[in-house]
C-alpha cells in the first residue's frame, strides 16, 4: 500500500479527525439564540442609545414591564449609530428582523416594508396612537399604514457658544444666511473657530445642504425630487453654491475632514469644549457634547440655540423646520408583547421621565411640560410652530440615493466637486433606482 | 501585508505528493488482491478528501459561484425583493465608476509603494539583527510585536496617535516645532493614503522580517564565509551569496504582499473609512458601502468578482513565471517536469 513518505498513516488518520472535531466544536459554539422557557414572549429589543442619559432610563422601562408582566423577557441590546446599521442589514436582509428597534422612518422603512420584514402595527395602535403628534408619526407612515412610532422628534439648528459670540462681538444670533456669513468672518477675526463639522461621518455636512435647499426652493422643491428622482434643479445647484460660499472661508475645525461626531475629538467634543463657537445640529446636540467632556457638563447655561436662517431671494420660510426623530419600528416576527411594550414605553408618564434628561423631545401630547432644559424648550416651541416638515435626507430617500447625497455633500465639503456636478451625481443615483 | 486565509502556496522546497501518478507496473492480470489493493486505497482516499471537498466546495467554490450569479443582476439585499437581471451591466458600470479606477490606482500605489519602500527596510532589518548584536533577540521580538495586534487595535491605536488634537504624533513633532505639519495626517486628501501606508508598514514590516531572518538561516555559513575570503566587501558578499540565495523568501513575500494589499480593508475602515472623499478609499471598501450602506448588492458582489479575478490572475501568472524555480508540482506546471 502506498503511502507518502513523510506523513504516516496514523498521523493522517489523526489529523483528519481532529479537523472534523474542530468543525464540529465551531458549529456547536455559533449556535443562535433560538428557543427558550414555553409559554415566556421573548423581546429582542436593538437600540442606539449606547451611552448617557438614556441607556439606564430605558434598561428601567424595560425591567418595569417585565416586572409587571411576568411572561416577557426583553433582550436588550444597545449598539453605536453606525454599528447598529450595519447589524440591522444583515439581519433584515436575511429575513430575520429583531423584534423592537430603531427606525428614524421615511425611505429606509419603506424598503423595509416593502421587503415584508415590518410589520403593520396600524390596527394593534390605533387605541392610543391619537396621543402621538402627527408630524412625528408621518416618517413612519407607509401609504396610509403605520409602522413604527416615534418617542422623539426635532429639528436640526444652530447650538452656539453665548461667550463666543460676545466675544467676537456678534449681539444677535443671525437672522438671514448673508448675516451668519458676516458672524464666521467676525468670528475669525477673533481668533476663534467658527464651525465645528465631522466631515468623516458626512451626515453632519448634509444637514447645510439640505436647509439651503428647503431655504431657497421651499419644501416643494424636495417633495418635487423625492417624486421624480430629479436634482438637477436651479435651487439645488443655488444651495451648493451657497455652501460653497461658506467653505471658502475655511470656517471649520482644524482636522476636520477626518473628524468624527461623537468622537472624543470630534465635532460635538469641539463645541463642548469651546473649541468652536457653533455647529448645526439636531436635538441631541447638547446631550452629546456634555458626554464629550470631562466634567459630562457641557456648556451648560452658556449654550444657545438658533433656527437656521432665511436665504435672500429664497422661497423657503423661515419656520420650515428640517429634521427628523427617533422611533422604533416592530420586526415581522414580534410576539405580542412588544406591542404592549410599546405602549408602556410611549405612555406619557414614561416620555415625561425621558424628556427630563434632556436628551429628547417627547411626542406624546401632555409630556411637553416636562422639559426642563431651556435649550430644549426653544427647540420644541420652534417645532411646535413649525409650518412644514423635511426628514433628514438621507432616510427620506432610499438608501442608495441617501448615501450619495452624503457622499457628494462630502465631495463639495472637500472641494474636489462643483455644485452642478454633485447634483448630476446624485441625480443619476436616484435614477437608476 | 498580511497572508491570505487559505494558505495555499507551498514554501520553497516542499514536495508535494504526485497528482497523476504513472502506472505503476503491477502483478500479473490473474492476480486479484493486489488489483483490490489499489482500489481499496482509492476509495479510502476519496472517503478522507470528502469532509475537506466538502467544506472547500462548501465555503470557497460555492460561494463563488452564487457571487458570479448574482453580480449578473441589480438586487437591494433583501431575500424577499426580486433579483432585476443586468448581464455585465455591473461590470459596465464598474469600469465607467471614478470611484472604482481611483480604487484601482490607489491600490496599485500601495503596492508599489509597499515593493520599495517596506520590503527592503524589511530585508535591511533582518540582515542587521542577523549579526551578533546585543540584546539582538529583544529587537527581534520588539519589531515582531506589531504584528500581533489585530488590525483593528492597531487601526484605533493610531486613531489616537494622528488625533489633531490631543495625538501623540502632534507632541512628537511639536517637540521639533513641526506641530502644524502634523495636525492632517488623516484629514488631507493628499497624504492620507501615504499616512494609511505608514500604519501598514509599522503593522506588518515585523512579519516581513522574521521570513527574511529564517531565510537567511539556511544560508550556509561556509559560502558567505567563502567569499569573504575570496576578498569580497560586505555589499558584494549580500548582493551576490546572500540575496540570490535569499530568492525564494522575497518571492513569496512579495506574493503574500500583494495580495494583501489587494484585499486590505480593516486598516483603512477603521483608520478613515475610505475617506476624506474617497481619497483614501480602496476596493474592499466601496464594495461595503455599496454592499452594506446602498443597498446595492449585486454591483457590490460586481467589485468582489473583479477583486476576485485580479487576485487570481495575479497568483496564477506569478506562480507559473516567477515561482517556477521554487515550486514543483504547482498547478500551472502540472505535467512538466
């Protein structure tokens, strides 16, 4: 019998074996987390909320319910922004939804939905989904039915350092775009840095974009290019040239094409620290930037807020409000429960315990009074007067056509793009969908 | 750069077993159990390839094939959306994408870049602490120990050390009155390539080193020593003893180096994530974002057949023109001897 000269038999026979014995220890330790006890509902429960303040607030909503219900086990499992996305698309796309988790609606849900790995929760809600304010509830409203509800909603604007501004001696918060102009040309002039931007996570850059757009060619102007997939308008290419106006300043934070948001040096820790005197941004701004420093303080009282301003010449109003929420959407395959919990969650006594950590703006109707920071009182009178609404763009649209918004805001930021080319890029993204 | 998964090439002088072996003269035709013998050998050998064809087939080959299937068609990911059929219109639209030849061109400058500039400091390296320093084995463990970290660590770590604000890298120069110079390592879109090339050298010219140094070790002393008595200088005793014999070893790690430089995406994720504005961007990367970020997979699965390819041509022609003299047996030699 033949055997190769430097490998016996024996040792053959002993390697193959262990090779299947290790194949076999690999499949038996990736096994999932199927099954559990009968007759207990398990919750899979994915959320962004990985840090302060809201990570124990809702770990406490949870241990409540399940206190309260003996039949229910939540699984929570909390993941950073980005992380979160990429988990959520390998599970989505393989049919295999979690249970509750985080959706900010418009046209990411709506390919969820059309997938089929959302359910219709319309019906199950409909006894306390009157209590949600309307606006809010749109982004996650699919031709007519509902598939998630929002616990915050809020509009991006300006967060600015009070001392800042005294300091370079701009008395007011500027009304129009040529104003704001005027105050980085001022801020520059004292020495300070006038913007802080997280040109790496590209979203940030985005928002400029966007509240030019809705400035100068109103609300229409975006429903008009959701419809046809068409950006190559006037206003657009307007809203680039604008911003372009403001790049060429170089207004931003040193670095900051590699800067992260919520990065320890990133935009928000930039604010928070007084490294910069303003940044645009959502609701959540002021939470973030406190966790960026190292008293978790923040500004604190000399923190202020301001709407983006109005644009010369545009057909925008001033209180069109550009922003978006955050909500929870429910997998296919959710058990009953988590309707429930959905409801415990969004009852009013819990939105009241959420908003006065000042991290979000509740949308139950009655939780408005609980609100304590002054900041986020502006920020949900300013929403509540709101004449229109946009949702972020890159969750409005589909995913493709929302990532090469990002991407080209991004190549405008960094100046290797005009205005009219960004918008022929992404004009043939949203075309070929 | 790093080795590929499945560690297919064989070092320099390994025999493989014969794939296609001659008949053997056998006994008499009447002869019945030693015929058997040979059958029973056969089958007990295709019983113990099974588990491995299986897994390979499993694995490697079947997944290849269901990614060649679906980049022939425009499909968002989902099992239930329908698959749009295309033909080579991702492949068409590849070729035509700015984004995908500047990945083409940037992963040849690495390359390069890699062939020249790290390799030889590599080599350089090794041929130092081949000599009998002090405390020679402490610097060979020392410039080993980066190639441990995974690369994600070492992708995070110098995060920190390119950081504008508070980065170790910013000290450093300030401490020479460079500090201006040192703020963009990462957020320049002219130098952030050469600034990701920077933590892949640091990352893997360690493993370089130590495949350089075993090398060397089977260099007989007697023919260096030879030359140095036949009047050769240092330089000429390395340019002509040393470095042929070497041979092998800097074919195989110039293999190991390409490939890995034509499948790197860790470092430059985690380090940039392709950006700023794509300036940083490499194959790997753009299919995750369009794979995983757009949606868009079956122009993602487009860019892994094309990774895919390249690799294999590469691999191919360089073990059939360059490799010939150190491998027998190799597949594109198969037959000749």
């Amino acid at each position: 019998m033949t055997t190769p000269p430097y490998l016996s038999r024996r040792s053959f026979l002993g390697l193959t074996g262990a090779a299947a014995g290790a194949v076999l220890l690999g499949a038996c330790s990736s096994g999932g987390s199927g099954g559990g006890e009968p007759g207990v509902q398990e919750i899979d429960w994915w959320h962004i909320q990985n840090g302060e303040p809201l990570k124990p607030v809702w770990q406490e909503f949870a241990d409540e319910f399940m206190a309260a219900n003996s039949g229910v086990k939540i699984n929570i499992t909390d993941r950073e922004n980005e992380a979160f996305k990429a988990a959520l698309t390998t599970a989505t796309q393989a049919g295999n939804p979690p249970d509750l988790f985080q959706s900010w609606g418009g046209g990411v849900l709506r390919e969820q939905v059309q997938a089929g790995v959302v359910k219709d929760i319309t019906d199950a809600v409909s006894g306390w989904v009157g209590n949600i304010i309307p606006a809010a509830l749109g982004p996650y409203t699919i031709d007519g039915r509902i598939y998630g509800i929002p616990w915050d909603v809020g509009m991006v604007g300006f967060w600015y350092n009070k001392d800042h501004f005294a300091q370079a001696g701009i008395t007011s918060p500027p009304a129009t775009w040529s104003e704001l102009l005027a105050a980085v040309d001022a801020l520059k002039e004292a020495g300070i840095v006038p913007i802080a931007l997280a040109g790496a996570d590209k979203w940030p850059a985005h928002f400029w974009w966007s509240y030019l757009a809705i400035r100068i060619g109103g609300l229409e102007l975006l429903a008009q290019a959701e419809a046809d997939g068409d950006f190559n308008k006037p206003d657009f290419i307007r809203a680039g040239e604008e911003f372009k106006r403001l790049i060429d300043k170089e207004p931003f934070q040193p670095g900051f094409l590699a800067a992260g948001y919520g990065a320890p040096d990133g935009q928000a820790a930039a604010v928070g620290n007084g490294q910069a005197a303003m940044e645009l941004m959502g609701q959540w701004a002021p939470a973030v930037q406190a966790a960026n420093t190292p008293d978790e303080k923040g500004l604190g009282d000399k923190l202020g807020f301001f709407p983006f301003p109005t644009v010369e010449g545009g057909k925008g109003k001033s209180t069109d409000v550009f922003g978006g929420g955050n909500g929870f959407a429910v997998g296919r395959d959710a058990p009953d429960a988590t309707l429930d919990f959905l409801k415990y969650f969004l009852d009013v006594e819990q939105q009241r315990r959420a908003a006065e950590t000042g991290a979000i703006l509740p949308t139950v109707k009655g939780a408005e009074d609980a609100i304590k920071d002054p900041n986020a009182k502006v920020v949900a009178e300013t929403f509540a007067q709101a004449t229109g609404f946009q949702l972020y763009l890159d969750q409005a649209f589909p995913p493709a056509v929302g990532t090469q918004v990002n991407d080209s805001v991004a190549e405008l930021v960094a100046g290797n793009k005009s205005p009219a080319e960004i918008v022929q890029d992404i004009t043939a993204t949203a075309q070929n969908q | 750069m790093n080795p590929p998964a499945l560690a297919d090439e064989l070092p320099a002088g390994h025999r493989p077993t014969e794939t296609a072996s001659p008949a053997k003269p056998g006994p008499a035709p009447g002869a019945r159990s030693p015929r058997r013998g040979r059958g029973r050998d056969r089958w007990i050998g295709v019983i113990f390839i099974t588990p491995a064809l299986i897994l390979f087939v499993g694995l490697v080959l079947g997944p290849i094939g269901i990614a060649a299937y679906t980049s022939l068609f425009k499909w968002n990911g989902y099992v239930t959306a329908p698959m749009q059929y295309v033909g080579l219109g991702n492949f068409t639209r590849l070729f035509q994408d700015q984004i995908f030849i500047g990945d083409l061109k940037r992963g040849f400058i690495l390359i390069v870049l890699s062939l020249v500039v790290q390799l030889p400091a590599a080599l350089g390296l090794a041929m130092l602490l081949n000599q009998p320093l002090k405390g020679r084995t402490f610097y060979r463990l020392l410039f080993f120990a980066p190639y441990v970290l995974s690369e994600v660590t070492t992708g995070v770590l110098f995060l920190l050390v390119f950081s504008p604000n508070r980065g170790m890298a910013k000290e450093v120069f300030g401490w020479v009155g460079l500090e201006d110079l040192a703020v963009n390592w990462l957020s320049d879109q002219r130098i952030v390539l050469y600034s990701v090339f920077v933590v892949i050298s640091w990352k893997y010219f360690g493993f370089h080193m130590i495949l350089y140094l075993a090398g060397r070790q089977n260099i007989p002393k007697e023919l260096t020593e030879a030359a140095t008595v036949d009047g050769a200088s240092p330089w000429q005793v390395f340019r002509s003893v040393t470095l042929p014999l070497l041979g092998p070893t800097i074919r195989i790690s110039i293999f190991l180096s390409v490939i890995g430089a034509i499948q790197l995406f860790d470092m430059v994720w985690v380090l940039t994530r392709g950006g700023p504005a794509h300036a940083s961007e490499v194959m790997a990367v753009t299919l995750f974002e369009y794979g995983f970020r757009r949606f868009e997979v079956g122009y993602a699965t487009a860019i892994s057949i094309v990774m895919f390819l390249i690799c294999l041509v590469f691999a191919l022609l360089y073990q059939r023109y360059v490799l010939r003299r150190d491998i027998e047996g190799a597949i594109t030699v198969m037959g000749r001897k």
